[in-house]
C-alpha cells in the first residue's frame, strides 16, 4: 500500500491547482475563429498574440506601408484598459507610443494616444511619431477593441509592437500586473511589414491585402494545440508521480 505523507498530498493538491488555473487562463483567451468582427471591417490575417489573450487582425499595404489593425483583449476589471501600440525604437514597453481605450462615465469607451516614457511614466499626446488614422474602439461582452491605420516609417526596420492590459483610477490608467504574462505582452511585427530589416524589399508584394479571407484564420492554432497537450501531459504525470510515492 502506498504511503501519502502530507508533503506528497501537498505537492499533489499544488499541481492540481496549477492545472485549474491553466485551462482557466486558457479558456478565456480570444481566437481567431471565435472572436466576430464589426460587419464593416474585413482583414487579411489573424494571429493569436501569444501573451494576455489577446488577438490581432490585420491588413498591411506595401505601396504606402500601412498597417491596418484591429486588436481584441480583455481587460482585467470591467473598468480597466486596453492598449496596443507600437514601438519604433524596437523593444518593449519603454517608447511605445500607444492607443489605450479608457472606459467613460457613461458605459462606453475613448481611445487616447499615450507616450510610455518609463515604468511609472506615461503622458497623453496628440500626434505620434507615425501617422495614424481611421481610429476606433468598442466593447462587447467583455472584450475591447482598438481599431487604427498606421503608417509605418520607412526607416522603423527594427519597430515592434506592444499591447497591453491594466487597471484605471478615476478615469487615469494605473500600473499594470507583473506578472509574466504582462511583461512579455510585445513582439516583432509581422514580417512583411518590416521589408527594410529583412532586406526583400518586399518585391513579391507579399502581405499586400488586396484580397482579404476569413477573419477565423488562426495561423498559430497548431502551436496553440501542442502547448496544451504538452502541459497537460507533463503536469498529468507529475501528479501521477507524486501520488504513487
């Protein structure tokens, strides 16, 4: 008969709890295919970002570089932000300069240009360092939408974006979480959008939407499967392992 000494039930109970909170965090992030776009907006690609649930539609223009976008995220509270915003600089949060959707006092939401200057630091602007136009935001149960057209510089080979999810306070938006997935909320763009860093200079016209598809194509739905899987087999034979000590 095995024995279980209350470390061994402990560490059991700990990875059953880990367990819980993974397909918790896994079942609220948005997709692809669930998430329905405004009947009046039609992009060409959709990526499931890889940290906070977040998704990006998108669109990109190679004769005038533009970047359509429509980026879908879950605030932490019903009254917190959403942002999405790009980095010309490369890099993280430091620079970017950002549309946050601030909740307003009658239900709705407001889209504002920030300029993120340190960690603690952000200040409202109206104009960016790139051109933007066509700017937008909603709510529906639950997730928020940022909509914009960006013009990307000519020389911003090396801009990423970063995007973004916090609390507000009195209608400011405060600090948001540490916590991993947080700080990782940033990647390269796109590669068809940075032609000058990878040297094509774009000449098959790749990524110029001229012919949008269905808005449900999750281009990283197969690493999504194998992360799933793979975590759920490596924690099933952890517990597994425990309890048989």
């Amino acid at each position: 008969m095995a024995f279980h000494s209350p470390f061994t039930t402990t560490i059991a109970l700990s990875f059953l709890l880990f367990l819980s909170l993974f397909f918790t965090s896994s079942h609220s992030a948005l997709t692809c295919a669930s998430f329905k776009l405004p009947a009046n907006r039609t992009y060409a690609n959709c990526t499931a970002l890889p940290t906070l649930g977040a998704i990006l539609h998108y669109s990109y223009n190679a004769t005038n570089r533009t970047f359509a976008v429509a980026f879908a995220a879950e605030p932490p509270k019903s009254s917190g932000w959403v942002a999405w915003g790009l980095n010309l600089a490369g890099g993280g949060m430091i620079g970017t300069e950002a549309f946050i959707a601030l909740p307003t006092t009658a239900g709705g939401r407001t889209l504002h240009r920030y300029n993120l200057t340190s960690y603690k630091g952000m200040e409202e602007v109206k104009p960016f360092a790139f051109e933007s136009w066509d700017l937008a935001t909603d709510e529906a149960g639950g997730v928020v939408s940022i909509y914009a057209v960006v013009a990307i510089p000519e020389k911003a080979g090396n801009a990423t974006h970063v995007w973004q999810v916090g609390p507000t306070k009195d209608g400011k938006p405060m600090i948001h979480d540490s916590k991993p997935d947080n700080l990782q909320a940033k990647g390269a763009l796109p590669e068809e959008l940075v032609p000058a860093a990878s040297g094509s200079g774009n000449s098959s016209g790749r990524g110029n939407a001229t012919a949008p598809t269905a808005a449900g194509g999750n281009k990283s739905g197969v690493s999504e499967r194998f992360g799933v899987g793979f975590y759920f087999g490596l924690v099933v034979a952890l517990v597994i392992g425990v309890v048989a000590l």
